[in-house]
C-alpha cells in the first residue's frame, strides 16, 4: 500500500513509526483454517467405510467434489479477506501527527487523526501470556481531538512505543506552545 494515498503528508513532517498488528495475533486463525481444511478429509475417510456404494455412485461423488471444492474455495476466501484486513490495519506516527488506518473490510477503510500536541494521556497494556512472551499489547491513547481515543491493538513493543509517542508528543507541545 502506497502511504502517501492515505494521507498528504504536510513539508515539514516526517514519518517516524508505521506500526502494524504483532505476527502472533495472526497464528490463531491459520491454525483454524488449517483445522477447517483438515476436517473434510476426515469426513470423507467415515464416509468411505460407512457409505462406499453411495460414493460408487457418479453422481454423488461430482456433488461431493462440487461441494468440497466449494467448501475449499470458501477457506481459501476467507483466509485471504482476514489477512488483507490484518495487514492493512496500520498506524503512522510522525513528528507531527498520529493516523489510524482501519481496514474494516474488503472495501471500506477508515483513517483517523491527531495532532500529537493534542494526546493527553498514553497506556500501554500487555495482558496473558502469549503477548508478554512476544512482547505484544496495546496502546490507548487519550486525546482532546475529535476522535478522544485510539486504540493500537496488538502491537510489538507496546512500553517502548508508548515511550516514543510521549516523547514526540512533548516535543510537538513545546513547538506549538512557543508559535
């Protein structure tokens, strides 16, 4: 994705962070989908010892590659739908402004922004096992803007960002305060 369609970028600002969701967060829905792919064949291994002079039958075995290949196709969509909408949910942090992109489906996308003068308050969470073994969680951030909070879900290093937000947002503070 080109960045520079999803905002216009100001002269003097420059991109500090593009931030996505951490890999991990992915791995619960491919181990779904694999288990989804899985189960057909099981399926068909009861069918075949229970049902073999139906599948001898022609015609109930293209309905059941009809059906398999549809079921199949379908995994396949939806495996590609998720990991369109989990890659292309991002933040962009820059000197000047945050922005949160969210892909909420195929073909519809929000984008939202703040000033980083404006961040008054910034959280960082990490909560259960999985996220403090890969280090991963959320950042909340409190804002007096026209969105009053953002959420950055599920992000890598969430204390140490949380750090250089607050530090880009002080510095934004003290050059807007001396103009």
């Amino acid at each position: 994705m080109n960045i520079s369609k999803l905002f216009q970028q100001k002269s003097y600002e420059k991109v500090e962070y593009i931030i996505r969701r951490h890999w991990v967060t992915f791995i619960p829905i491919v181990i779904f989908l694999i288990v989804l792919a899985i189960l057909p064949i099981g399926v068909y291994f009861l069918l075949t010892n229970s049902l073999d002079s139906y599948l001898q039958n022609q015609a109930y075995f293209a309905a059941g590659v009809l059906l398999a290949s549809i079921y199949y196709l379908s995994i396949i969509l939806f495996f590609y739908t998720y990991f369109t909408e989990f890659h292309l949910d991002l933040w962009i942090i820059t000197n000047d402004r945050l922005l949160d992109v969210q892909q909420k489906t195929l073909f519809a996308r929000t984008i939202s922004e703040v000033d980083l003068f404006q961040v008054q308050d910034i959280t960082s969470e990490v909560h259960g096992i999985f996220p403090s073994i890969f280090n991963y969680g959320n950042i909340i951030l409190q804002t007096a803007g026209a969105v009053p909070k953002f959420t950055f879900r599920s992000v890598a290093n969430p204390n140490k960002l949380r750090e250089v937000i607050l530090n880009l947002a002080t510095e934004d503070k003290k050059y807007h305060e001396k103009h």
